[in-house]
C-alpha cells in the first residue's frame, strides 16, 4: 500500500469537481486524482498511492543526489581499486577517464 | 530507460555504495526498515546478506495489512456476508485470514466483495447503486489516508447516505516511539518509510531522532535508495550524530505535502489503536471525526461483538516486532504460504513473511 512507482501525467481533465489525470508507467497508463498536486502540469512525474497522486518528483533534488554518490564512484575509480581495496573487476569496471 | 527507475537500480553503482558501508563502519548497528515496501526491496535484492556482518538490518511493522488486528478483518468479514452491502477493499485485505473466515472466503460463497485501486471508484459505486450499501475497509498509514479521506469529503458533497468506511488508519511516528521505549529494544537507527514521509513531512521524526538518540533516514525504495541510507545512517551512528537526513529528497519535503494534511485533519482525528503484533499504542491511529460519523460504518452497522481467535502456529507479533525473522518459524514454507497464510504477514506484498517465501529464502 505504501508501495509506488514513478509514472508521468499525461493527461488532466476534471471530473465531478475534482482535478484526474492519467499517469503513464512505461506504458501502462491509469488513473489518478490529482487534487493532492495542484500545481501539476502535464510531463511532471509524480507518485502515486491508492490513486491518488502524493508528490511531484523534483529532478533537481534527483541531481543532487546523484552529483554525491558520482563523487564516491570518482574517488574509486581513481584508486583502481573498488572500496573493499581489491582490485575492479574487469568485466564491471568502467574504462577510466584518459585511458586508451 | 525508465526515468527515476532505472538510474536506481544500477549495479555498479550500489556496488560502490556497499563498498563505501564496509569502509566507513566500525562498530555494530542495527537498523530497522519501518516500512514494508523496504522490506521486499532489501530480501528481493539481497542488501541484507551483502553489507558488512557488524551491520544487522531488522524488518519492522510497516504493513498496513498485517497490523490490521483480527477483530477488524472479523467485522469486514461480518459486514461483507450482508445482503444489502457492497464491500469493497484494496485486494491486499482480501486473503488475509480472520478468526474463521478471509474476504476471499465470503466472496467465494457469493458474497459481493469488490477489490477497488482507489476508495473514489467506492464513491462512484454507491452513486450507481443507491439501493446498496456500499461499505470501504479504509487500512493503512498516512499514505491511504489523504485519498480515504477525500473520499469522504466527496460522498458527503454529494449528499450520500449509502457510503461508509470501516476504519483501520494506523500512524507511523507512535509505533516508532513504542519500539523504542520497549525495554527489549535493539534498534538504532530506523529507515523512515519514503512515501509516508512524502505525506506527513519530517517534524514528527526530528523530533524522534532528537528525543532518542537516532538517526533516521527517509529513503525511496530502489537498492541505490536503500544503500544510500545505510550509509548515511552508519556515517551518523560513526560519528555519534542523531539527525533526520533525508535520502528521498526528490519526493519528501520538510513539511510534507500539505494539501493532502489539511484534507486528512478535516476527516480524521487521531485515536489510540491496537495492532495486531504490537498491541494498543495510545495516539497511533485516525478514527473520523464526529460530523463524518454517517460515514463510519462501525457506527452505521450493528456489528456484535466478536470472539477473534489467531492461529497458534503463527509467529506474526514477533515478526512485526523485529525479535524473529520469517525462516524462524515452524510453519514458514510448510502449513503456511502465500497460497494458504496462516498470518497476514504471508499475505501481503508488503509482509516480511512473503518477502522471504518469494525469494526463496528458507534458512535463517
């Protein structure tokens, strides 16, 4: 019930005095009211639980957080080595920046 | 590429993130997950078997479905055999065993139970079928709260007098407070329900984390979300800090989301409830207030009241409390599956117990 996945309006219109919308998730497009969100505009993504839309999803609060955990992955790389202090699997491990 | 999904989902990243876990912590920890959405997460992905073994990750009781107390599934149960009534729930609650009976049971013999995605097509039930009864099983945290209590305002804008709500609204904040004040506590650190938290904001929880020494951290619910909050709750506990940091910042704001707030405070009051699991836990619930009691069904229906017995074998309490886990159990993966549950924790997706059976983790 708590649970939620990401979908993106697109579509909102008003029905019996309340603001709905659809919300595509990946493809799968259902309904949501969005009285919740009232500053929602088509493209946004947002949550939904239980049909009703709780938030808008910020992108650069999503940003931020990415820019930090990139600085963890910048300083491993750097090392050579993963954070365990062995070496980076060859298979996962990404080519480093200047290496040919 | 799935936006907001997929870049939290990435391998090397969380590799990147475990490493930096077992780098930063010392000394042992242990966090509790509140919400049950995290739980499937963590068993699902294997977190828990991949961070550092001084760091112990304990399931907690945020399912809504399996702290719904036995005499409430009872009365659904009572009300759902009613000719004149059209119940109607969110599919969780339908298979969750009574005393004696499941909805799925009534629906079975020809009872008219309907499992809705939003308490709004309740609503629109009841316009289309004035001569029914047409009754919700209003269960959750704060997340189904704002929407039940739309619903609410709703019927009673448009003047109905055949819709109702069979109430079960349990808060997240009490429970916290409950389990740490409980001298058998072990928890440290607590992963705050993302959504719940996009609702209520984070007042409530500063001030938990203030009072008893805890870090707490709000996270989404991909593998990158949790680990990042492991590892901001293992910088905190390392640095003896105890602060609300918020990991789902794109989603949770300090204040919440205060529409939704507003809507839920006009419906609902706060009233003591008892979960199943947990016990009664004062201030830990919502009931309606009293200009909406047409609307709650306890109140509308004589329900008599109800002898609710629990299975012997089941272990749910101790589940719910972080003291066992699901393969401690007897019955787990024997008299008790998803297909035949013994408790609610094997029912629903948010139940640590069916977490475990899907992933096929059958050893402690």
């Amino acid at each position: 019930m708590c649970l939620a996945v990401p979908g993106k309006v697109v579509e909102i219109f008003e029905e019996n005095g309340l603001k709905m919308g659809h919300v595509d998730y990946a493809g799968a497009v259902s309904r949501a009211c969005l009285e919740y969100v009232p500053e929602i505009k088509l493209g946004d993504y947002t949550v939904v639980h239980a049909g009703f839309a709780l938030s808008i999803l910020d992108e650069e609060e999503a940003a931020k957080s990415f820019d930090a955990w990139r600085e963890l992955q910048a300083e491993a790389d750097r090392q050579g080595v993963d954070l365990f202090g062995r070496p980076l699997d060859p298979d996962t491990a990404k080519p480093k920046r200047g290496q040919v | 590429m799935l936006k907001y999904l997929d870049e939290y989902r990435d391998p090397e990243l969380a590799r990147r993130l475990l490493g930096e876990i077992a780098a930063v912590a010392r000394r042992p920890l242990v966090i509790m997950e509140i919400c049950g959405g995290h739980t499937h997460a963590i068993i699902r992905s294997g977190i828990d078997r991949l961070l550092p073994e001084q760091i112990e990750l304990v399931h907690g009781p945020g399912c809504p479905v399996c702290v719904t107390p036995v005499e409430l599934v009872d009365k659904a149960v009572a009300l759902a055999g009613r000719p004149e009534v059209i119940f109607t729930s969110f599919g969780d609650m339908l298979r969750v065993p009574g005393s004696r009976e499941s909805l799925a049971m009534v629906r079975s013999r020809g009872g008219d139970v309907r499992s809705l995605y939003s308490p709004l097509v309740a609503v629109e039930l009841a316009v289309r079928h004035p001569d029914r009864q047409v009754v919700f099983f209003a269960v959750g945290f704060e997340t189904t709260a704002p929407g039940n209590a739309l619903a609410v305002r709703q019927a009673a804008r448009l003047g109905l007098k055949n819709f109702s709500l069979l109430v079960s609204h349990v808060l997240v904040p009490p429970a916290i407070t409950a389990l740490l004040a409980s001298p058998a506590n072990r928890v440290q650190a607590f992963i705050a329900p993302g959504h719940v938290c996009t609702v209520t904001g984070l007042e409530e929880y500063e001030a938990i984390a203030a009072g008893y020494r805890v870090p707490i951290v709000p996270a989404g619910f991909e593998p990158v979300d949790i680990l990042a909050a492991i590892l901001l709750l293992v910088r905190q506990a390392e640095a003896g800090r105890a602060e609300v940091e918020n990991e789902y910042s794109r989603s949770v704001r300090r204040e919440g989301n205060p529409a939704a707030r507003r809507t839920v405070a006009e419906v609902f009051q706060v009233s003591d409830r008892t979960w199943r699991g947990l016990g009664q836990i004062p201030a830990s619930g919502l009931t309606l207030r009293p200009e909406f009691a047409a609307f709650d069904a306890e109140q509308k229906f004589d329900l008599s009241p109800i002898q609710a017995e629990e299975s012997p074998l089941c272990i749910s309490g101790a589940i719910l409390r972080g003291e066992k886990k699901p393969p401690q159990c007897p019955a787990f993966g024997r008299q008790c599956t998803p297909t035949h549950p013994l408790g609610a924790t094997m029912v629903s997706n948010e139940g640590a117990c069916s977490a475990y059976f899907n992933a096929q983790r059958h050893r402690f």
